[in-house]
C-alpha cells in the first residue's frame, strides 16, 4: 500500500540531501587520500635520511618509531584535508542552493 502513495517534497528533499552527503564525502575521501600519500612522501624522505645522517636519530628511532611517525603525518594530513574538503563543498553547494532559490522565490 505504501508503494502507490506519493512522496511527500519533504522525502525527495531527504533523498537529495543524502546524495549530496554521499557526493561530499566521496570528494573529501579522494582528497584525503591524495593529501595522505604526499604526506607519506614528505615524512618519509627527511626521516629516512635523519636516521642515515644523524646520529642522535640513528641511536633512537627504530624502525617501529619512523614508521609511527610516517603514518601519524599521513593520518593527520588525510583527516584534515578530508574533512576541510567537505565543508568547503558543502558550504559552497549550500550558497549556490540559497542564490538558485532566492531567485525562484523572487521571480
């Protein structure tokens, strides 16, 4: 019986809403990703080269201690960015949602 009822415009609303939701964090998972794999980069290279060279590094960074510190840079790199990519999309869909409907209403 429910299948023959209408939707109401508030359900289409929540399904529009909830694709939105799933577009921006699909973006801000793409670039948390590629902001973790530079960040992976970027650690990895003077930590690596801090253990040759250094020998302060070299006596305490083990091998389980370099890649502590690799993957925490990745992980904080990844979060940071994901998240500041969703707000920054939906902040910007969020606008563009306001001037489509303001100028429905006035018109």
């Amino acid at each position: 019986m429910a299948k023959n009822m209408a939707q109401s415009p508030f359900e289409n609303t929540s399904i529009d809403q909830l694709a939105m939701a799933k577009r921006y964090s699909r973006e801000g998972v793409k670039a948390g990703a590629k902001a973790a794999v530079v960040a992976t980069i970027a650690t990895a290279i003077p930590t690596m080269a801090s253990v040759r060279m250094l020998p302060w590094a070299r006596a305490n960074l083990n091998p389980t201690a370099q890649a502590l510190i690799i993957s925490t840079v990745a992980g904080m790199a990844y979060f940071i960015v994901a998240d500041k990519t969703i707000l920054a999309t939906a902040r910007r869909n969020s606008f563009n949602q306001v001037a489509h409907h303001g100028a429905r209403i006035n018109h």
